[in-house]
DNA sequence: TGATTAAATCGAACCGGTTCGATCAAACTG
DNA sequence: CAGTTTGATCGAACCGGTTCGATTTAATCA
C-alpha cells in the first residue's frame, strides 16, 4: 500500500505539501498540484481513513444504532440516512443492541472510540445513568422513534398519541365501544403515548375503558401473544382490538387464529405500524403507519448539519414530530 | 481523555512498558503490572482503538456484509455472528449494499480501510472483476449464502437444489402436474440449484416441464409480482405455483388474491425460505426453511478461527452446506 | 530598486498507540 | 569467580496521516 511519503517523494515535494494539495487543492500552486496527482495516480494512493482519523480526531463514520435492523421501520431510515450520507462522503455503519441497554451503550462507545462524525441513535434506555450518558458524549448526535426526557439532542419522532388517537377513533366510528389495548413498555416514550391517545380519544368519546382490556404487550412478539390470549379467553371479550405496535397486533391475529376467532367478523384489529408483508397478511390490517422516508430524510440532515456546520452546537436542540399516516384495511368491521 | 503516557508518567515506567504490560501481563513483574494497574485506574485509562488498529495493522471490528439486512434470513445470521464475536472480544458492524454490487464494493474497501479483522460476506456480484477483487482481499472472508464460483474463500449455505427438490417433490406427491416455477436471478447460484432442484425432480418423475410455466422473478418484489401475473393470465394456469424464495412466492400470494384466486382451493403454493410473521399469513405457506442459527454459527466460528489462529491461513477453504428444513403448511393442496 | 506583503512550500511536532533490538541487573553455569 | 543465560525494562522507530509556525519564493507597492 502506498503511504504519502511515497507521493511526496515521486513528486518531489514535502510531504505536508501533498496533504494540504489533497485537503485543500485552492492552496497549491498549479503546477505543484499537477505533479501530486500525478504521482497520487502513478503509485495507486489512497488515504489510510485510520491514520487520518487518528491524526484529526474525527472519521467520517457515521453510527447508525437501533435494536432491531431487521424492522423495516429502521430499515427505511437507514436507507434514507446511507444515501444521503453517502452523498455527502460519509459512511454508515449500522450496530444492533438487540434492544438491550448494556449492550447498545458498549456499541456507543465503540463508536466514538472509532472517532464517529456523529450518531444517530433510537435509544433503549431511560434511567438517569443512560440519560448522563448519552448526554455527556461530545459528539453530534440525532435521537429518532423514542423521545426520552432529559437527554437533550435533537429528535426526530411521529406523533404518537395522535396514532394512537386516529385508530381509536376510527374504532369507535365504526360502533365499537369495547375496545381492547395491547400495550407496550411502559417506560417508553412511543408506548405510553399511543395508550395515552387511546385512553384520551375513549374518554372523549364518553366511553369508559374496561381496565381487563388494557394488557401489556412489552412490544414483542410473545409478550404480546400471551397478552392476546388473556384479553381472548375473557368471558366477555373486547369487540375490537387495538395493538400498540405491530408486534403485539401481529401476535394478536396469530391468537386469535389459532383460537377459532375470525377477523374482522368475530373482533376487529387496527396496529399501529407497519410490517413487511403487510399487503399479504388476511385481512389486511387496518393501521397507522410512519412516514418512514420522511423521517429518514430528517435525521439525516438534520446530523450532516450538526456535522459539518461547526456553528451548529451551539444551536439548541429541536424536536421535529411528523403526523403519522391512517392506512385503511379491512380488519375492522363495523357492528 | 488520559494517554498512554499519561499512565507511563504516573506509574513511573516508560511508555513501552505499559503497553507491554496491558497487553501481555505475565512478562511484567508482579509489582510493575501492580503499579501500572493502580495508575490506569486513577487516570482512567482506555486504549484508543485508532491507534491500536493503527500501529497493529488489525482492528478488533468484523463486517457484516449483505444486501439486505432487513432479510430475517440475514437478521438470524447476523445475530448468532455477533454473539459469539462479543464472546471474543470484536465488534461487529453491518453494512447494507441494498443488492448493488459496487456499492458494496465501496463498503468492503471501506471496511478494509478500517483494517477490519475479518469479514463476513454474502456475495452479490458474479463477474470477474469482482471475483479478482474478493480473491485480492488479505483479509479473512467467510462468505455465505451465495456460493460463486471462482471465490476461494470458505462459504457456508444451505443445499439449493434439494430445497428446490424438496418442494417439487412434495407437489408431485399431492397430484400436481402443472407446477410452475418463479425463479431467481440465473447468475445466483442459489436461484439456479433451487431451479435444478426443480427441473430434476420433474424429469425424474417424468413430468414434462411447461415453459410458459417457468418464469424469472429476480427474488424481488416487484419483478416476482409480474412474473405471478404471467402465469395467472394464462388461459392454461397451472395447479400449483413454486416460489425459488420468499419475496417470489408473496408477491404470487398477493397476485392471487387481487385476482379473486384461492389458495390452495384455486391454485396451490410453495415457498423457499421464511419470512417474518409468516405464521400469520393466510395460507400458511408450505416452505423449505435454512437453518440460520446453525450457519450463522459455523460463519462465526469458522470466521473467528481464520481470525484468531495465525496458521489458518495455509488452511484451504472449505464449504459447508447444510440441509435445508422442510415447514408443511396448507398452502398446498391434493389434486 | 529596495521594502513590504502575499503565496507556496517545508520541517517538525503530533495523534496514541505497538514493536523490536538494546541495555542492564540478577540468576545460573561450570 | 569469570562467563553466560534469563528476565525486566527502556528508547527509538514506526504506523500514516495532519497541522502549524517558519522559511523561501513571487508579487505588489512606493
């Protein structure tokens, strides 16, 4: 592999010179600039991003950290993010937690030991040691999908409680008055305010809710099957169910299979969020989805900003909340 | 951030020393290495990554190179990988080149650049230029997945053609005759075992095989979507439908019912290859499955044993290909 | 034309580690 | 006790770049 010593000695120049010729070609004579590339060609140059790191205390990696690759939800941000990053000579590299907090936070630090342009991070965490953490990192960094209180960094999210609202509404509309929630963590963000649309739009609405109809789903895919099966083998069982994600609804609709249940003649679904595959799974499930491109787009502006523009830290943090999107199925049968 | 020196100063030692004591203990005097200790500890010493993967040469990162993370297949992979590499000390970072050759090209040199410890790959190119490309990498490379022909590297994947057997073979013990095939792109070598695992179970079986039946469905989406249109538009249809994997076989799915066709009442299906939530889609389809714990823990073995142990260079590669599994579902029907 | 200023280039220090040959004292050999 | 081996430690070079103050060269001005 061929260093810049080698450059500077085919060109015949120091080589601070070829550095600065290759950083910043406007500060070098023509000539001189002529002979470097040349030489950059002739010996097959290309710069070591480790020493050059090393050497300015920053990469140009970016750290693209959630706890589940595998959703699509995160994977259309990535896709957002790579290209727009890419376009900008920046690369991603994506780490999964698996949802863990220990294991996301040894990734952080990775990261940053790597000299990491910036993050953008779907957190996993919320107490105090996690909040001081993150927040203590100097680094630029954009929080997407979950909103925790106290860290103070930019935040990219959908209104939730509005999706949680939108299908509760929707439910009601359609005549349903027992209405069942599947919930998720309660220390999320995401998940207390979609129950918390669902809680406000019944009271709106005058209808009480049926404390046996709120369960906690935790999100995943066999919490929420076993919440299921508790609100199904219920004497008096909800009319509609209302799954806070899609893994809870997903595992909703495998219960509800499984125990002889049709959908949507014998109960109604509605999720929010979508799945891949979803145009394929009957019936189609009534959902809110994100605008995931939209929000994608965001975080990565939003930290090619904090990036490159050196003024940018001392702007304060900024909450972007995009409207999530109703898509109408035919899980939801009016009664 | 505390230095090396740092700790050489406090500890009263020269600076080699220190390194030599972090990094091989038992050539240290007891009480040196007890002084080093107590000062790492005061200063709050931690080795800059950069710098080691600089003056090493290797750094303790391995990529994860595939097309599509959001792949389940990849996901199991992926996770069974970075378990056992946390185990042993590395980091492992994904990259996605959505299925484009030279972006994933850009992203392997990158992670070359980075001086990655080694590489897990799933190949998406098949000419010679990417070939040599691959084959000039000194770096350990487990690829995976798509075997091709001409890369001397380990590869761990599963037997194609007896997945493509398998569910022929099946079809034909329920009767069917007019079995179509959607298949892959013919430069993967997974798309073309899985099509001979086809066309020979047929030929064996004396069953003549239908050319209009045969169509290319490029394991997308999009491209699998038509390809099902072609074959449902056709005054003579066939009885039953075998995707060479998931995406194919969906969009088929989806096909079918935006055609009013039943399934498997209508026309039967098959599938190679799981996907997320499949237990909720309605039929449950009828598929050979990978067994992705078990490769994604011989291609972290096998990954870690070229990293760690010096003398495995010399090893010739070696293919493992596993048996695939077949999943019934009531997607196929006796005729 | 000599003084002043700007532009181009260079040398050396630095980023934060690793590695290897040299040094030196202690322990061992005959 | 002189000669050799062993173990601990050190100094210096190195990995491959960047950066900044100093120096040389060229251009501008009076």
């Amino acid at each position: 592999m061929a260093t810049i010593r080698d450059v500077a000695k085919l060109a015949d120049v120091s080589v601070s010179t070829v550095s600065l010729a290759l950083s910043n070609p406007a500060r070098v004579s023509p000539k001189t600039l002529e002979k470097i590339r040349q030489a950059v060609a002739a010996v097959g140059y290309v710069a070591d991003p480790l020493a050059q790191s090393l050497a300015r205390g920053r990469s140009r990696m970016i750290g693209f950290v959630v706890g589940n690759v595998g959703n699509p939800f995160f994977g259309d941000i990535r896709r957002e993010l790579e290209n727009y990053a890419l376009d900008h000579q920046h690369f991603v590299v994506v780490t999964d937690s698996s949802g863990k907090t220990d294991r996301e936070r040894a990734m952080v630090e990775h990261l940053i030991g790597l000299k990491a342009a910036g993050l953008a991070l779907a957190p996993s965490g919320y107490d105090r040691d996690y909040i001081d953490f993150i927040g203590g990192l100097n680094v630029p960094i954009v929080c997407f999908d979950q909103k925790v209180a106290g860290i103070e960094r930019d935040f990219v999210g959908s209104d939730n409680h509005l999706a949680g609202a939108m299908l509760t509404e929707h439910l009601l509309q359609l005549g349903h008055r027992r209405i069942a929630f599947i919930a998720g963590p309660s220390h999320m963000h995401t998940a207390t305010e979609r129950y918390r649309g669902f809680v406000d739009t019944m009271a709106n609405a005058g209808v009480e809710v049926n404390p046996n109809f709120v369960v906690d789903g935790q999100f995943t895919r066999t919490a929420g099957y076993e919440a299921a099966m508790r609100l199904l083998i219920q004497p008096e069982r909800p009319t509609a169910i209302l799954g806070a994600n899609n893994a809870v609804a997903l595992s909703a609709l495998q219960a509800m299979q499984e125990l002889g249940f049709r959908c949507p003649d014998d109960i109604s679904l509605a999720m929010i969020d979508n799945v891949q595959w979803s145009s394929v799974i009957t019936p189609r499930i009534t959902m809110v989805v994100q605008d995931t491109l939209a929000l994608g787009g965001i975080i990565a502006r939003r930290l090619m900003h904090r990036i490159t523009s050196p003024q940018s830290a001392v702007e304060p943090p900024q909450d972007f909340v995009l409207t999530p999107k109703f898509v109408p199925g035919n899980s939801c049968r009016r009664i």
